[in-house]
C-alpha cells in the first residue's frame, strides 16, 4: 500500500469530477504534510480514475481531475 492510497480512496469515495486541495487539506486527509516524493507517487492516482493537473507552489494547491 502507496503512503498516498487514503488521498486517492478519498478521491474515488467522493466521485467529484475535479478538486483543488490545499497541501493543509491533503495533510489532514493523509496525516502528514505532502512532499517532492508526492511527484512520482501521482501516477498511482490513476488506478483510482484521477489524475493529478496543476500543482501550486504559491497558491499551495493541487488539482485533480477525473479521468
């Protein structure tokens, strides 16, 4: 099991067709902070029908699209 999997089960169980979460949303949803290892565990996303779309540095913010 991905450190990430509660972050995607969250997306799937949801069923939005996209979200913008804050790193502090994601924090709470997975219980620690995201961090550079979150760019190469996106790709799991995708088995739960999501991709990742923009992540904001400034804004602090990640998009995620259903796929």
């Amino acid at each position: 099991m991905s450190k990430y999997e509660p972050l995607w089960r969250y997306l799937k169980e949801n069923k939005k067709d996209s979200y913008k979460l804050s790193y502090e949303e994601i924090k709470n949803i997975l219980g620690f902070d995201i961090d550079h290892s979150f760019l190469t565990y996106k790709k799991e996303s995708k088995e739960y029908g999501y991709e990742v779309g923009k992540i904001s540095m400034k804004e602090k913010t990640v998009m995620f699209k259903k796929i």
